[in-house]
C-alpha cells in the first residue's frame, strides 16, 4: 500500500468537505447512510473496533483498516485520529482501489 498516494487523496477529500472523523460522527454517518468508506486505524482499541466493524458490516458499509492513529489524522490534518468516514462516492471508490 503506497502510504503518500491515499494519505494525499484522503487530504484532498477532507479540504473538500467530504470527510467526518471521529468515532460517534462515523457511527452517525454509517446510520444515516451518508458514509461510503470508513478508514480505522489498526491501533484502535478493541471496543471501538467491534462498533465500527459491527456498524460497517450490519449498513453495508466498506472497511479498511491503515497503520495507526497518527498515519491517518496527519493525512486529514489533525493530530491523531482513530476512525473516519469517506460520504463522497468518488474519493471512496478511489480510495478503496488504493487500499486494496
């Protein structure tokens, strides 16, 4: 996985407003359907893991899991993040070619 080429893309998405991070503004988004993509981190503790994972498979939502905590808020600009939602169909779909 080419760690610069989704982490740009991811930071594109986000000054483009079609991200939301944060564990209860995902689990928002996954319910109200808005969210095509999540991202977590693999350094997430285990509770939050299973709600995210449980969240995404039950709606339907695509998971994919990159490094850590701090790999995936540098990309979107902040300090460290554990989870976030991708509600744009086109940054998910590239997003999800790139993490495969």
């Amino acid at each position: 996985m080419s760690n610069n080429r989704w982490a740009s893309l991811l930071g594109l998405a986000n000054r483009a407003r079609k991200v939301t991070s944060g564990e209860e503004l995902t689990v928002k988004e996954i319910r109200s359907g808005k969210a095509k993509l999540v991202l977590l981190a693999e350094d997430a503790s285990e509770n939050t893991m299973k709600k995210i994972k449980d969240k995404c498979s039950s709606y339907g939502v695509p998971l994919r899991k990159v490094s850590d905590r701090y790999t995936l808020g540098h990309a979107i600009g902040k300090d460290a993040r554990v989870v976030v939602a991708i509600i744009d169909e086109g940054f998910a779909n590239k997003l999800l070619t790139m993490l495969d």
